[in-house]
C-alpha cells in the first residue's frame, strides 16, 4: 500500500467515529477541547488497536488462504464500505424520527464503549490487510491518529454542524474503503498478468 493509501484508509476508518463524535458534540453542553481531545484520544486508541487484533487473527489465517488474499481483501473492504454507506443511510431515516438529545456530558465508559461500536470495522480491516504486504503499525498508528484529529474535531464542530454532517461522512468514508479495495484488486491481478 502506498502512503497515499494508507493515509486514506486512516481517514475512511475515522468517518464512522466523525460522524458519532458530531452527534455527541452536538448533544453536549458547550463541549471544549480538552474534552474533545480526551474523546479524541479514547476513540484513536481503540481505533489503532482493533486493526491489530484484526491483524494477528488474518495472519493466523494466511497461510490457508494465500491464492486468495488480494479478494478477501477486496471483499472484506468493499462490503465494509458497503455497510457504511447503508448505515448512513438508515441513521439519515432514523434521525429524522428521533426527538432531539438533551445536552449533556458522556462519561469515559460511555466514550470507550462508543469508540469499541465505531472500531469494529477497523478489526475487519485489519483482518484484510493481513492478506497484502503491508507495515500494520504505521497502519494502526495512521488510523488511530487521523480518528483522534477527526473525533476532537467533530466533537467541536457538532454543535455548528449537527448529524447531518456526521452521517455524509460516513457514506463518503464507505466509497473510500470501496475504492483503496478497488485498487488492491486491480494492483495484484495486474501485478499477475
């Protein structure tokens, strides 16, 4: 994977956590930034470390799947990408039901179990890359620092912004996946031919 590559995946792996950090910084009281940047830090934490997980358990699994790596890449990061952009989907539907949040602040507990709910997919990722040739903790570092920067600053842009924002970048984090799986595809079968 290149640079450019795993820059996006860091930020395609932030969007779901985005788009959670702008609906709770929408339903705090006056959020400031050291409380944005201890949610930043609690959701980038658990972000670089799922992929990790994911990792080991793919690396396990590699050796019994090795013809087949580049589409189980493909297939484990477009149906991520998939989900994303039907969640958003579906939280745009609910959202409009829903009764508005009270403002309020969110304890660590809740933060933490926010931030495991958002990084499940970053697990799956892992699980992927795995299969490609790749340094997973540049890439675990890469996703946990870009879901720091994108969850402090959701969490101040959420009162201005709102979910309506949140949700989008969910959709748009889902067609990055899609498309960095697009290109791991299209890399290996033209490195094979």
């Amino acid at each position: 994977m290149s640079p450019f590559s795993i820059l996006l995946l860091g930020f395609a792996m932030s969007t779901d956590a985005f788009a959670a950090a702008v609906g709770k910084g929408a339903a705090m009281r006056d959020p400031r930034l050291p409380e944005a940047l201890r949610a930043g830090a609690i959701f980038g934490t658990i972000e670089a470390l799922t992929p990790l997980a994911g990792w080991a358990l793919g690396i396990a699994a590699a050796p019994f799947v090795e013809a087949w790596d580049h589409w189980i890449a493909f297939v484990v990061l477009a149906a991520l990408g998939l989900h994303m952009i039907v969640a958003s989907l579906r939280q745009e539907s609910q959202a409009e039901a829903a009764p508005a949040e009270t403002g309020k602040r969110h304890g660590l507990l809740a933060l933490a179990a926010t931030g495991l709910a958002t990084s499940i997919d970053a697990m799956a990722v892992g699980v992927g890359l795995a299969f490609i040739d790749v340094n997973i903790l540049v890439v675990a570092a890469v996703i946990g620092l870009c879901t720091l920067t994108m969850v402090t600053a959701g969490i101040m842009l959420g009162r201005a912004l709102g979910r309506l924002v949140g949700r989008r970048a969910e959709a748009v984090g889902g067609l990055i996946l899609i498309a960095i799986g697009v290109a791991i595809l299209h890399e290996h079968l033209s490195g094979a031919a």
